[in-house]
C-alpha cells in the first residue's frame, strides 16, 4: 500500500461505524495502518512529493469515491480527478436544486461515463459537478456512445449560478446532446480561456457525414478566449464556427488538427489577420488553404509559430505537395525574429539561407513516410 493509498483508508476506517468497528474484534488503529495514523500531514506531503509530481497526478475514482474523499487529495495536494460514471450512479434531479456547494475545489476535473450509461443521467451528473463545486477550473468530459433516442431536456444548467470554469474541453460522440453543451458554453463564457472540440462525425458505411451543427455561437461575444482547439480525424468544422473567429480579439492560439471548411478559413485569414486576430501567437493547420500566401503573408505583431500539414482535404496522390521557395519566404517576410514555420518545403536548405531570422522546419520526408505507410500498410 502506497501512502496515498494508506491515508485515504485511514480515513474510510476511521469514519466507519461503532458497529463497524466492534466487528473488528478489537483490531486497533495501530494495527491497521501502523505509523500511517500518526503521521503530520506536512510529512506526509514530502514524503509523497518525494516518489511523485503532484502537479502531476490524476486520482482515478467512482462517482461515489469522488464525492466522499475528494478533500482527502486536495489536502496532499492532489486536484485532479478523473471520474468513472457507472449506469447505477443515477442522480435525483429534484436533489439537485439542494446541493451545498463546495469553494474548495478549484483543480480539474475529467467525467467519463461507462457505455451503459444513459444521456440524461450523463448530463445530471455533469450538472452536479459543475453545481457543488462552481471554483472548478478545468472540466473535461469524455463521452461514450451513448443511444441515439432522443434526449429527454434537463434545466438543470439554467438553475446554476456563475462558476468560474477556465478550461473546458468536449469529446463528443452524441449529437443528441449538442443542445445541454450550448448552454453549458453560454454560462461558461465569461470566464473561458481555453476552448478544446473533439466531435466525431456519425459514419454511415464509408460516407462520413460532416457535422455543421455549431458550438461557437454559445461564446461568440467571448473577450477572453485565448485558445482554440480543435482534433481527431472525424471532428469537422463548418462555415458558421469559422465565421465567428474574428469576434475573438484575444486569441493566441488556434489549433485546426481536424478536417474544416478551408474556403471558409481562406476568407476569414484574409480579412482579419492582422486585425482580430492580430494577437495569434501560434496557428496549426493540418490542412493547407488555397491560398497560403494570400491568407498569412504580410506583418504579424504576434505570430511565433505556424504549422502546416498536408496541402489538401484528402491526399489523391503519393506526391508531397512541397511549399516552394518563393511562397514560404512571403509568409515569414514580416514576421517576427524566432518565427518558427514547419510544413514541407520544396528548398528547404535554401530557405534557411534566405531567412536568417526564421526558424524553418522540413517535414517532407516525415509525411512521405507517413503517405508510404497509408499506401501500404502491410
């Protein structure tokens, strides 16, 4: 048994019952953690700083656990929590509206349901995080496949009162809930800072169907958002949440590791770069736009990092397509000293000589042999 382990089970002993305890046959304190019982609680901090970065560490509970020994961690340190929700972890809706709220709680917290679980009782449980502990800062929620029957509403975000979320990231699976994580963005906005969208698309056979439900539109009129991101190979961005990243004057980094409207992208790159979006530091791209010259040449008070991948929606051919000389030095000419530019290059050596004051890096070989693998994965 590791410390954390034992001073958790100290206190699930100690809290036990007379009966409980009467049981035992007269097994004392002593014998059951040995000098655990008596260890200062600074000690026992250096002791498990000693073996572990607490900053690090996630402590992995049920729903149940969570919510009895949650202050056991905070205590040592430890405030960040990954939550298995099982099917008969099922929440009273009425016992919502008289939750005790606890401030104490600022750290971060991931929810992640079992296959069984149903939609309603998933958005209960969030609501129940986000309700006892409204100093939350970070929230992550993973969920499962849940049935695509139609979700039953809750109201239970609308009775929340302003919490103090910062971090906030989705892995959606379920379009059926799309309506709950509007509402949960809207009361969320005036403290979001970062943003992270995975929303993987329902496939019927091999057609991927492209979701263009927007999310966006719950923190439009956000003035702190500072990061954007959005992964996985399914998630698809559309025209609608494109349209809206210039209302984020604050933004510095946004991240599209997914499939997007790139037209919609090429039009909204050209008309506020270097205007609301003047403030970008970092921009990924895993597709290229029509036109990259166009959309990112010129100045840049901000942007220390662009990363481009691969030059089209879907690569046709075994044929890299390689920026040329002429293009990658418009798009670092006016850029900052240290910009920092990676994508495949046609001269890669000539480059470096020509931009002294950028940091280029080559990808080619790296997506040849990751297009060689594709080709031929045996």
């Amino acid at each position: 048994m590791s410390i954390l382990e034992a001073y958790i089970e100290r206190d699930r002993y100690l809290g036990s019952s007379e009966e409980e305890e009467s049981e035992g046959e007269g097994e004392s304190d002593d014998e059951y953690l040995g000098s655990i019982d008596y260890m200062d609680l600074n000690l026992l901090k250096q002791q498990v700083k000693e073996f572990m970065n607490l900053d690090q560490c996630q402590a992995g509970e049920d729903l149940d656990d969570f919510i009895r020994y949650h202050h056991q961690f905070l205590k040592i340190g430890v405030n960040r929590f990954r939550i298995k929700v099982w099917k008969y972890q099922q929440i009273d809706a009425e016992k919502l509206s008289k939750i005790n709220s606890d401030s104490s709680m600022r750290g971060s917290v991931t929810i992640q349901p079992s296959s069984q679980i149903t939609n309603v009782y998933f958005i209960q449980i969030v609501s129940y995080i986000i309700k006892t502990f409204p100093n939350l800062q970070r929230l992550c929620l993973i969920e499962e496949k849940f049935s695509q029957d139609t979700l039953k509403a809750e109201n239970t975000i609308d009775e929340l009162k302003p919490f103090s979320l910062r971090y906030l990231q989705l892995k959606l699976k379920n379009n059926q809930n799309i309506q709950f994580y509007k509402q949960l963005l809207e009361k969320a906005a005036p403290t979001l800072k970062s943003l992270a969208i995975q929303n993987k698309d329902w496939q019927s056979g091999k057609d991927i169907h492209p979701n263009t439900v927007s999310t966006l539109t719950a923190i439009e009129s956000s003035s702190i958002l500072t990061e954007l991101i959005f992964t996985h190979k399914e998630t698809y961005i559309g025209v609608e949440d494109i349209s809206l990243l210039g209302n984020f004057r604050n933004l510095q980094q946004l991240h599209f590791d997914c499939k997007f409207d790139i037209n919609a992208l090429q039009l909204i790159l050209e008309r506020e770069f270097m205007s609301n979006l003047s403030n970008l530091t970092s921009l990924y791209l895993k597709l290229q736009l029509p036109d990259m010259v166009k959309a990112l040449s010129g100045p840049h008070k901000s942007l220390m990092s662009l990363t481009c991948i691969q030059r089209t929606q879907v690569q046709t051919t075994r044929k890299i397509q390689q920026f040329s000389l002429e293009e990658a030095m418009a798009i670092v000419e006016g850029k900052k000293y240290g910009f920092k530019f990676k994508a495949p290059f046609y001269r890669p050596r000539e480059l470096i000589k020509r931009c002294p004051t950028a940091i280029t890096i080559d990808i080619s070989e790296e997506l040849k042999k990751k297009l060689k693998r594709i080709m031929h994965p045996y």
